[in-house]
C-alpha cells in the first residue's frame, strides 16, 4: 500500500516537471522568435502617408494653362515650359498612349492616380529650372520619389519615342539643305559648326574624382556637339571624363563614322574653281588641321585674311548659341548634375537635346534670321550638291576605311581649302563693309 502511494506520487511529479518544462520552453520561444519578430516590426520606421489631394493639383494645373480661358497666357505658358502649349499637349498625348507610366489608372478603391498633365509638367519643371524633386510638391501634389520616377520615365520616353526623329544623322535631304545655307554665308561646303561643353558633376563617386576633374575644378563629363545656323543640334557626344580636352574628346567621337565606314551620302562642291568631295566643320584653334575642320587665322595678316578671320569667328559661333540655349531652356544641364548615376545623366541631357530641337523646329520661323528663299537656289546655280542615287550600303573593308581615314586627315587638302576659302569670301564680299557682320 505504501509502495503503490509512493509510485503516484512520483508520477504526478513527473507530470507536474513535464509540464513546467513545457511551460519554460514555450516562454523561452516566444521570447526569441515571435517577441523579437514583433520588436524589429515596431522598431522599424512606418513609412507616412500624406493626404496630398493630387485631384486637386490637377485640377488647379488644369485651370492655370490648359483651359479654354486659362489664368495664365500662352507667353507665360511658353516662359514656364519652355514650348508652346500644342508642342507640350503632342508629347503628353504620345507619352501616355505609348509609355504605361504615363497612363492614369485607378487604385483598388477606385480612385484616380496622377494625370498624364501632372507627370509630365513634373518632369518638364525639374528640368527647365533645374529644381529639387520635391519643389514641385506643393503645386502638382506628388511627392519626391514620385517626382524623380517622372523624370526618369520622361526622359526614357523622350529617347524612346523622338530619339530617331530628332537626334538623327542628317540625312541626304538635310545635308543639302546645310550646304545651301552655308553657301550662302560665303562657305560652300560647310555643314556646321563643331565645339565641346563640360557639364558639372557635383555628387560624382570619390573614386572617379580624379578622372574627371581638370586642375583644380570640379568634376565634369564632357558633351561634344555640331550644330547649324537655327541651332539644330546634328551630332551629340555625352559621357568622357572632364580630363580630357576636345582633341582627346575627338580621338573617341563617332563623328566620322560614317564617312569612315562609307555610309556618308557623297557631296561635290567648289571653292575658287577647284572641286572638293568632303563636307567640312568651323572649329576653333584646338581642333587639328584635317580637311574636315576650318579654323580661323590666329594673326591674319592682309585684308583678305580679315575678313576671313572675321567671317569664319562669327559663323563658328553657331554652336557655342546652341550650348548657350541648351543651358537657357534646361538649367538641370547648367546647374551642377545631382545624380550619382552617369547613364541617368546621360539620359537626361540626351533628353534636353530632343527637346531641344523639337523646340526649335517648332519655332525656327520666329527666331531665326534665315531667309529661305536666299538660299534656296535653283540647282543649276549650286556649287554644292549632295549626290541623291549614291549608295550608302556597300560593304567596306579595312583597306577602303584606311583610305578614307587618310584622306579625312590630310592636312594638304585642309590648307588648299582654307586658302580657297580666303580668296571665295574676298571675292564674294570684298566690296561689302562688314563691320557689323555677325
């Protein structure tokens, strides 16, 4: 009997310890695993929402420049988003039927996201005043991060859908186009001006510091840019380091491409009665003496080599009008870049280019002072001519493109051209004082 009595005790003990074992270990696992999990979630800091009433930003935007009787006018309108209101309206409506980000959608409550409107004067504001991501906030009503997703898929969209239309190698229509226009400025065979820009790069990595910052400056990538009289952007070269001056910039340009590799059209033009086969760019003192480049004469001597000097100084300044007006319209590409990301910078200012032309087609009639009818010429009257039935895809070789470098950079041609040049200007407009030539 005492035996039996002993023998429950200890197994109620047993049981009693099983159970407080158990106990201990369920606290123990919840202490570690589960109170830890719900510590980190608690520790972590909540994003927070803000109400920002975006129906009302677009509504406001709406009223201020898109109605039939908007508050502000056309020329405040084109001051502010540096086009005309129906140029802006063509690439929001290409935006939004082609880039899904641009297409408003309705969120699982059913209410709108941003309009199209919204989105695209984000993007167009950031980069016409060069502004932070969230200036923009009080007046459209989206906040930073969305902001700066605007001006990456606007950007993107701009290259993607107008990049082929309007940063395009020119083509036979246009290079005879260029050659009238230069004619008629004393010039024949003359496509436009060719000279480098250097954009600042203040947040660029410590460990690419060196590479791209010149003496004592700060950092810089380096545009490299030929353009035309109604500054017309022809050829953009963004992305070498600031370091390098605009021979080492040439050295790694694709400018001649395609004369290297025959897909250039062919032109023929006279100068002083001799014929020459290729197109040429002013430049300054920089650039080598290749026949594809004309400088001015540093210490021209005779009254012949003035007006040369003159002439020549006064038309290379088209592309120097085009940076100038590059930085004007987008003061993102003349501010210091904010980005880290080189090829986001070089998105952005490919952009600007687009843009940039796009407004210029729009209104080079406004601006511009060339009269099409001066240089349109009937073609038997032109010493410059852009051969229409030549083949631009016959397959080359080494041989054929060693010739061609060879020829690009004969510097015999360039001072046979540069003199017949100085003699074409003196008996063009020798008898004309111009003294106030530009």
């Amino acid at each position: 009997m005492a035996s039996s009595s002993h023998n429950n005790f200890e197994n109620i003990m047993e049981e009693k310890f099983e159970e407080a074992s158990e106990q201990i270990y369920k606290q123990a696992f919840q202490n570690l695993f589960v109170n830890r999990g719900d510590r980190q979630r608690a520790s972590k800091k909540k994003r927070a929402y803000i109400e920002r009433n975006r129906e009302e930003g677009h509504m406001r935007l709406w009223n201020d420049y898109f109605r039939e009787d908007p508050v502000y006018p056309p020329y405040l309108f084109r001051r502010r988003f540096r086009m005309n209101k129906h140029l802006f309206l063509r690439i929001v409506d290409t935006l939004s039927t082609q880039v899904p980000f641009f297409q408003q959608r309705r969120d699982s409550t059913g209410r709108s996201g941003l309009s199209p409107l919204q989105k695209c004067t984000a993007a167009i504001r950031m980069m016409a005043y060069g502004s932070a991501a969230d200036a923009v906030d009080e007046y459209l009503r989206l906040g930073e991060s969305t902001a700066i997703s605007c001006l990456e898929n606007f950007v993107e969209g701009i290259i993607y859908l107008f990049g082929d239309e309007y940063l395009r190698r020119p083509t036979p229509e246009d290079l005879q186009r260029l050659l009238d226009i230069g004619e008629s400025r004393g010039f024949p065979g003359m496509i436009g001006s060719i000279d480098c820009m250097h954009w600042e790069w203040k947040n660029c990595p410590t460990a690419w510091a060196g590479q791209y910052t010149r003496g004592a400056g700060k950092p810089t990538i380096v545009l490299e840019a030929v353009a035309s009289q109604d500054l017309w952007i022809w050829h953009a070269f963004f992305g070498p380091p600031g370091t390098l001056n605009d021979i080492n910039v040439l050295d790694r340009s694709p400018v001649f491409d395609d004369i290297l590799q025959g897909k250039a059209p062919k032109v023929d033009y006279f100068v002083n009665g001799r014929q020459y086969h290729l197109a040429y760019y002013l430049t300054d003192g920089i650039y080598p003496k290749w026949a594809t480049f004309i400088q001015s004469i540093p210490l021209p001597e005779g009254d012949k080599a003035r007006m040369f000097a003159k002439r020549q100084e006064a038309t290379r300044k088209d592309v120097e009008r085009a940076f100038g007006v590059l930085q004007a319209r987008f003061a993102i590409v003349k501010n210091p870049a904010l980005m880290w990301d080189k090829v986001k910078i070089g998105k952005i200012m490919r952009a600007c280019i687009i843009l940039h032309n796009m407004i210029v087609e729009d209104e080079r009639d406004g601006y511009t002072r060339i009269n099409a009818e001066e240089f349109t010429q009937v073609e038997t009257n032109r010493t410059s001519h852009v051969d229409m039935t030549y083949s631009t895809e016959m397959a080359s070789n080494l041989t054929n493109i060693m010739a061609r470098r060879n020829e690009v950079r004969n510097r015999k041609k360039h001072d046979e051209l540069q003199a017949d040049l100085v003699e074409h200007l003196w008996n063009k407009f020798g008898h004309i004082q111009d003294d106030n030539y530009v």
